[in-house]
C-alpha cells in the first residue's frame, strides 16, 4: 500500500486538516525535477537512471523546504496543544480518582452502590482517555512517517541529500518528535487503573483500557464479507425460486393477499433501510465524518459499513423464507399468512437473542436507545435518541404494516372481508399507529426546551411534528367521512378534505425549511451554502435540495391517485412504492444532517466521547482536615460543594449563552436537538441562572468529571 493510501486510511478525521499534505508535496516534487524524472525507472534501467542528470528549479526546491517547514510547525503547535490538554485532564481524572479513594476510605461510607457506579465511570473515562492518548500518538507516528517518505523521496528523485540532513536536522528535533510526554502519560494512565481502580489486577485492567486497530478491521472483515457474500447469494437464489413458483401456482389460489403482502412489506422496507445506513456508514467514513464520536458509541465495538451490509443481508434472507413461505404454501398446505409470521418470529428471535452472537452489543444498545425513544419524556434526549425518532418518522408505514398485520391474525382470520376493515380508519386505533412517530419526536423536543429552558428552536421543532397531527386526524377523519354513504358525507367530508390539503401543505413546507436550514445548516449568512462543506461538490447539495422539496411533496400522489378510485391493490402498491422513494430521501438526509452535527458539535478536535462521571456526594466526605488527609482535597470539597459544578456543566453553559446569541443574531446553524449533553449538564443550565457565567474562574478550579 503507498503511504498515501496508508495515511488516509490512518488519520483521524477531526484532525485532518492537521496532517502533513504528502499528496501536495510530492506533486511539488514531481514539478521540481520535471515529469521525466519523475517517472519510475524500467526494469533493467536503474543504473542509466542513475546516472541521468536531473535539473532542479532551484525556486521550486527553496518553496518545498518552506512548505515542509510551515508544516512541520503547524504540526508542532497542534501536537503541543493537544498533549497540553491531555496533560490538564489526566490531572482531573486523577483528582477524581483521589476523591474516590477518600470516600471508599472513609468508615462513613453508607452508599455502596453509589461507589462503585462511580467506579465503574471513572473506568469507563480513564479508557476514554486512554484511546484519547493512542489516537495522538498514532499521529505522531504518521507524521513523522510522512516527513521522512518525502524527504527520502525528494532526495532520489533531486539526487540530493539535502531531504535527509533535513530530516535528521529538523524533523528529528522537533517539538512533536522529541516530546516524549505522552509515553508518560499513558504509563500514568495504566498506573491509575491498575493500582488504584482494579486493585493491582494487571490483565484486568489492560483488558479495559484495550485501544482496537485503528485502521479498518481487516481480518476480521474478511469474514464478515463472506458471510454478507453467502447471505447475498442466497437471496439471489431465492428471488428466482420465488419467481418460478409464482409463476406456476394457480390464479385463483391466492387468498388473503394484502395482510401477507403488508406483513411482508414491514421486513422488505426495513432491509432496504438496513442497506441504506450502511452506505451511508460508508460516506460517512470516506468523508470524514466520525459518525462514531456523533453517536456516541463504543469506539472499540461498533458496526462498520461491512458489518451493517451483513445484517442487511441477513434480514434480506428472512424476508426470502418468509417470501417463500407464502408463495409455496399452496404445495406445502400450510395457510399463507405463516410465511410473514414465521419472518416476524425471525426478526424477533435475532434482536432478542440472549447469547454472544450476532453483534450482541450493539443489539443491546439498539434495545436501549428503543427504549429511551419510547419513553421519550422521562429521559433527557441525546443526539442518537433523536436520530432514531426522525429514522421512524420515515418508517410509518412499518408501524401501519404491524398493525394491519396483527389486526389480521387477532381479528381477522375469524371474520370474512376484514383485511379491508383492519385497514379502516373507522376504530380509531390506525390513526393513533400513525401518529407515534410524529409524538415521540414532539416529546422529545418537549423534554429539551425543559431541560434548556430555550424555546428555540426545541419549541418550533415540536411545532414542526405536531403539524404531522393535524394531517392525520384531518386525512383520517376525511377517509371515515368518505366510506360513509353519498348523503351522508356531504359537507363534512369536503370540509376535513380540504382542511388535510392545507395541514399537508403547511406541513411540506414546515418540515422541508427546517431540513435544509437546520438539520443541514445551509443557506447561513453570507454564504450560498455553508462556510465549510465536507463533500466535494457542490452540486451534491443542489441535488440533495431539490431531492428534498420533490420527495416531501409526494403525498399529492395520495391525493390524485388515492381519491381517484384507486382499487385497494392499486392504493398498496402505491404506498409500497412512496413508502421507498421516503426511505430513500431519509438516506440522502441523513449524510447531511451527520455532517452538519460533525462541523457544528465536533469542535475543539473532540475525537472520542465526553465521559460525565457521576457527581460525588460529597456528604460522605468531611470536610474538615483529618489526619493523613491531603488539605488540596479538603479544599476541593469545599468549593465543588460550593460551587456544584463540573467542566461539562461550564461547557454547556456557554453553548447555552452563545446559543441565545445566535438566536438573537438569527444564525442558529443546528437544529438544537444536537449535542453531547448529558441530564447532569442540562439539568444544571436548567436551575442555574447567568450569574454561574460570573464564576468560571473558580469553577476551572475543580476536578472535572469528563475525560
């Protein structure tokens, strides 16, 4: 692999902007010494290459020298900084560490559990920051890597040795090359787990601190990629077995078609979702967007794009024995509705398994955040519980389709003709499934503006989805006023119909301004787009907008379609289809509305997770000097109890004084629902007032509880 492979594949996407520009210096070379020269010598030919005379522009060599020297200090200054505030943090841990330990030697510690909570954070930051440590000095390493490739490669193709006193003169003695502080301060770091958070056990404690590959998981992707192949050759097989039997099973022994063929629906959309964030996984990487600080997962277990392309795969080979099932239940003498039941109890096996297989880590994350979108108003929202809600926002018709289904098998299945009411509107229950991917999203802007207290934009985004309840009350009412009688309807129906038109249009509009000025962030200020973008073109953000405004008004084919007669056939196969087309346009939404959290929420080179340790309570340590007690503590305790205030909590609190700013200067350039808030944080923006803004200088006093 050339070094330039190697290094884009190496770097840290926060920083890289930070690197050595190799590509830019050896086409700086390539111009120097002229494309001859340039050129690789061919077999047999060295020695007449050799003893070619190369002409230097000597002002092209004296630029590249001062490109590789502002370079060079450039990495320097960014080196030094980021290993000064490492230094700053190992301090905070460690005095977090040291409170910790008091408290646990304290005979009048009652709470247990709480400290060992508190452990287990301290754990979980100290790890943090220890892949914080690994992740600078891989930098360190490929950038002086990169120096000595391009001076070396200077020197063969100049026949020069200027490149190598260069290296040995220069490079070798500069600021991020001698320093040698963060060997020291990973050794402190190992230290602190060892002896003091995992009591002298050695594996134990490097087992925690584990920082994984940092580049892509090859060996292990090789297998994830035979088992995606397998997977996605089976389907293959599968739609030509499906074909052939749909082609020779009889006309008339079709029965209770549109329940199976929405339950089937439910694991079609939910593969094609599946595949969808995997690609954009992948553009995400190859952006250099770092969707894994963004979510907040575990750096040293996450699903990378190849893992996901699996699990699609294999949710597309449940949907294919379900699929199967259906269409040869005629041979087989089985009732058709078994095939979407025996894909259900699949899909629901694989999330639910109790056992290390099939990422079982992530199946468990998945469970949680389900749980904390559901339960929407009684957790603070973080960046990951939102994003889920907008992705179920797409997947309505998923919910629709699992309540038809069940309708089916509860109701249906003993009353003839009833696959068309389980799809009325008539009970109620249908329009109350529609509307739970708008409410969870309205709760959750609810429970923001009451942990910020910021009506904006956390109270007009709730406005924003709770238009989505006008439109299905309005459209549901319209339909229950439609399948009434011709003298019955009357009025009233073409009242709710036109009162669903306006709701859908203010809807469109509502939610399609918001995507493009605060989910994406475009259109800011002065600029035409954005004052930093991170794909490279242009027109990939036209397209995106234009995509955006024809996808959000799609339900018009509702209108014209729908109300024209369409048979109940018809009407399925046009959902299906918009049911797509709206999957597609979250897939587009989604790299942009990630880029914009990156360019806005990432800053200061944040590149792993902000780890909040629980507050310590501090009525389990006196306060008053004891012996063998250090008073740097006591003092500590004095002012956090004074004060009851972490660096997360200050963090917070000036994004809330410049968020206001932007308000009032009318720049906001995120939808507010992003960040990396944590409850501790906003409750306190919440019950303090701008008078804490007064004290940051005693507050920067206190150890931090983030890493």
């Amino acid at each position: 692999m050339r070094f330039a492979q190697h290094l884009s594949s190496h770097l840290t996407p926060e920083w890289r902007k930070n690197y050595i520009r190799y590509d830019e210096l050896k086409k700086m070379i390539y111009r120097m010494v002229g494309e001859s020269a340039a050129k690789p010598a061919e077999k047999g030919n060295e020695e007449d290459a050799d003893r070619k005379q190369v002409h230097v522009d000597a002002a092209l060599e004296e630029q590249f020298f001062r490109d590789i020297q502002q370079q060079l200090n450039g990495i320097d200054s960014f080196y030094h900084a980021r290993e000064a505030e490492l230094a700053h943090h190992l301090r905070e841990l460690e005095g977090e560490v040291d409170v910790l330990m008091a408290m646990l030697a304290n005979k009048r510690t009652q709470n247990l559990r709480s400290s060992k909570r508190k452990r287990e954070s301290l754990k979980l930051a100290l790890s943090e920051y220890y892949l914080n440590l690994a992740l600078l000095q891989n930098y360190q390493q490929l950038n002086h890597t990169g120096f000595r490739k391009i001076l070396k490669k200077f020197d063969k193709l100049a026949r020069s040795k200027r490149g190598g006193r260069f290296h040995k003169e220069v490079v070798c003695k500069s600021t991020f090359w001698v320093s040698k502080q963060i060997d020291d301060l990973i050794l402190q770091t190992e230290t602190i787990m060892i002896d003091k958070l995992e009591d002298g056990q050695r594996r134990k404690a490097m087992n925690r601190l584990r920082v994984p590959p940092l580049e892509s998981r090859s060996q292990r992707s090789h297998w994830v990629t035979l088992r995606a192949g397998l997977f996605m050759g089976i389907i293959l097989v599968s739609i030509i077995v499906v074909g052939v039997g749909v082609f020779y099973r009889p006309s008339d022994s079709w029965d209770n078609l549109t329940p199976i063929l929405r339950g089937l629906r439910v694991g079609f959309i939910v593969t094609i979702w599946f595949y969808a964030f995997a690609i954009n996984t992948y553009g995400w990487r190859r952006g250099g967007v770092n969707n894994v600080l963004i979510f907040e997962f575990d750096p040293r277990n996450f699903l990378n794009f190849v893992q996901l392309f699996e699990v699609a795969s294999l949710l597309g080979v449940f949907l294919f024995i379900g699929l199967f099932l259906f269409v040869f239940s005629y041979w087989l003498g089985i009732p058709g509705w078994v095939g979407p039941l025996v894909m259900f109890g699949l899909l629901f096996l694989a999330f639910v398994l109790p056992l290390p297989l099939l990422y079982s880590r992530s199946r468990i994350w998945l469970g949680k955040e389900l749980v904390r979108v559901i339960l929407a108003p009684f957790f603070a929202v973080t960046f990951s519980d939102f994003w889920i809600a907008d992705q179920f926002n797409s997947l309505a018709v998923v919910f629709l389709d699992i309540e038809f289904f069940l309708c089916f098998m509860f109701y249906g299945l003993h009353s003839p003709g009833s696959a068309i009411q389980c799809g009325s509107v008539t009970y109620g229950l249908r329009s109350v499934v529609a509307a739970l991917p708008a409410w969870f999203r309205f709760a959750q802007c609810l429970r923001r503006y009451r942990d910020t207290r910021l009506w904006f934009p956390h109270l007009v985004n709730a406005g924003k989805y709770s238009t989505s309840f006008f439109v299905i009350f309005f459209s549901s009412l319209a339909a229950g006023l439609r399948d009434r009688s011709a003298d019955q309807q009357s009025a009233g129906y073409h009242v709710a119909f036109i009162l669903w038109i306006v709701s859908a249009i203010i809807s469109s509009m509502y939610t399609f301004t918001w995507d493009i000025k605060m989910d994406w962030g475009l259109f800011e200020g002065k600029y035409k787009l954005r004052s930093e973008l991170i794909y490279s073109k242009k027109f990939y953000y036209v397209l995106a907008i234009i995509e955006d405004l024809i996808f959000r008004s799609l339900w018009t084919l509702n209108i014209s379609v729908g109300e024209a007669g369409a048979s109940f056939l018809e009407g399925n196969i046009l959902g299906s289809v918009l049911a797509i087309m709206e999957v597609f346009r979250r897939f587009v939404w989604n790299f942009f509305r990630l880029e914009n959290e990156h360019l806005n929420n990432c800053g200061q080179f944040r590149v792993v997770r902000d780890i909040s340790v629980h507050p310590l309570d501090l009525r389990e340590v006196p306060l008053q000097d004891e012996e063998g007690a250090e008073p740097t503590l006591t003092a500590h305790f004095q002012l956090q109890r004074k004060m009851s205030l972490t660096l997360t909590d200050i963090t917070s609190l000036r994004q809330r004084k410049g968020s206001e700013e932007s308000v009032k200067s009318g720049r906001e350039t995120s939808s507010g629902d992003s960040g990396f808030s944590n409850s501790t944080a906003l409750n306190t923006i919440r019950e303090s007032g701008e008078e804490d803004l007064d004290n940051i200088s005693d507050i920067i006093t206190l150890h931090s509880t983030t890493v």
